[in-house]
C-alpha cells in the first residue's frame, strides 16, 4: 500500500538549512512530503522555501504565520493540516540537520511494517548517542527524560525526543486543542498522552547531532515549562483520564 507520508518543520531564521533540508527530504525513497511551518522568519526562510516550491509542486507545502508563536502551536497547526488532508503517516523533525533526514525511513518502517502507532528517534535508547553537545546539554537532557519516567511512568527513554513519526490514528484520537505546552514539555505532553491513551509507542534508535548552522532556540524558559509541566500532567491524569477524542477517528 502507498501510503501518504507528510514531514512537519517549524522553522524560525533557518536560512543556512532549510533548503538543503527540502532536497534531502524531496531526494528520499518513498515520497515523502514536506510541510514547512514558517513564524514569520526575518531572515527570509520563508522565501526560500517559496523559491523551491515550483520544482516540488505536489510535495512541498508552507504555511506562514505572523510572528513567533511557539513549536507546540506550530505542529499542531500542521497536524490539523495533515489528517484534513488525509495523510496516513505525520512526521516531526527539525530543520537543522540534528535529525538525519534518512532516519524517516526508518521511523515510517517501525509505524507500518512493524505495527507501532507512534515512532520515537530516541538519542538514549542505546546508550547516549549525542554529538557535538557541551556535556551539561547532555546531562540535562537525558536526566530530564530520568524526571520525567520517575514523575509520569512514562515507558520512554528520551522523552523530550522531537523526532517522531504518527500514525494518523494517534493524532485524531488526542484532542488537540487540550495540548497546552509549546517547548520541551509538549514533546513530553504528546508521548505521555500517546501512551495514556493505550497507543503502541516504540524507540527507534537514531545519532543526535547538534546543529552547524544557524541557532539554537533552546532557553530556559523553555526548560522550565517542562520541569512544572510534567508535574502538571501527572496531576491531570491522576483527577482526569485521558479519553479518545472519538470525533476525530477517522476511517
């Protein structure tokens, strides 16, 4: 079966990345398609994007927003896009090469033949496979997701991985207008209402390698909405149980 697979990048001032990004992700076996979410980049990336979109007119997508609204918002304005638009298997990854564009093949490979509904590309699931990350990012980073398995139960080694693939069914299943976090704490939010709700999460082992180009978006702020955030899930979860959004399950 061919299935309809859909790539999900926020971006903000991606310039020095986002078109080789497109290629590499155009290049692949499978037909994988792009959409790229643009927060109103001052340095042009959304332009770039448009220069491209001639050579790929049926597999390179963008929606542009006005301002900087945040990466939770960002993808689930791409997820809302990509189950109106019938896509069978939804994809997050980053531009800036930390995540190897070839490893979607492997995630979409752990989804559909293997028969998990949501696939993680974990840097910590054999060991720790980070590259080029000062020391004190890479503590901080895997003893979070330590927090988080510790706080939540949460089965899942790198927890705050933001390279994932969907099978539609989990995103129509989770009401995402409830998603509340936009940073780190909304890639936990989405694995540990994933797994709540009884979807079959799997880690995919994956080389996590830091960006050369461009510039982190990482901050504390950032980290700290998780930190209180998962607190907060577990709290929720506790007083009220996730439920199947059965509106949006769609055959």
């Amino acid at each position: 079966m061919d299935h309809k697979k859909l790539v999900i990048i926020p971006t903000f001032n991606e310039k020095e990345n986002i078109l080789e990004m497109i290629q590499s992700i155009m290049d692949l076996v499978g037909g994988f398609e792009l959409l790229v979410i643009d927060d109103g980049s001052p340095d042009g990336t959304g332009n770039l994007v448009k220069s491209k979109k001639s050579d790929f007119p049926d597999r390179l997508h963008l929606i542009e927003r006005e301002g900087k609204l945040g990466l939770g918002t960002a993808y689930i304005t791409g997820f809302k896009w990509a189950l109106e638009r019938g896509y069978d298997y939804i994809f997050e990854m980053d531009a800036d090469f930390s995540h190897n564009p070839e490893d979607l093949i492997r995630l979409y490979e752990a989804c559909a033949d293997r028969h998990f509904d949501l696939a993680i590309g974990s840097r910590y699931i054999t060991g720790v496979n980070v590259v080029n990350w000062p020391m004190g990012r890479v503590l901080m980073s895997y003893f979070a997701s330590v927090y988080v398995k510790f706080i939540t139960g949460l089965p899942v080694k790198d927890s705050t991985a933001g390279f994932k693939c969907y099978h539609k069914s989990v995103l129509q299943g989770i009401k995402l207008d409830e998603v509340k976090f936009v940073g780190y704490a909304f890639q936990i939010e989405m694995k540990f209402t994933s797994w709540k709700l009884g979807f079959k999460l799997v880690e995919v082992p994956i080389i996590f390698t830091d960006r050369t180009k461009g510039t982190s978006k990482m901050s504390r702020g950032i980290f700290k909405e998780a930190v209180l955030g998962v607190i907060m899930m577990k709290i929720k979860s506790i007083f009220n149980p996730y439920t199947l959004n059965q509106s949006g399950l769609i055959e």
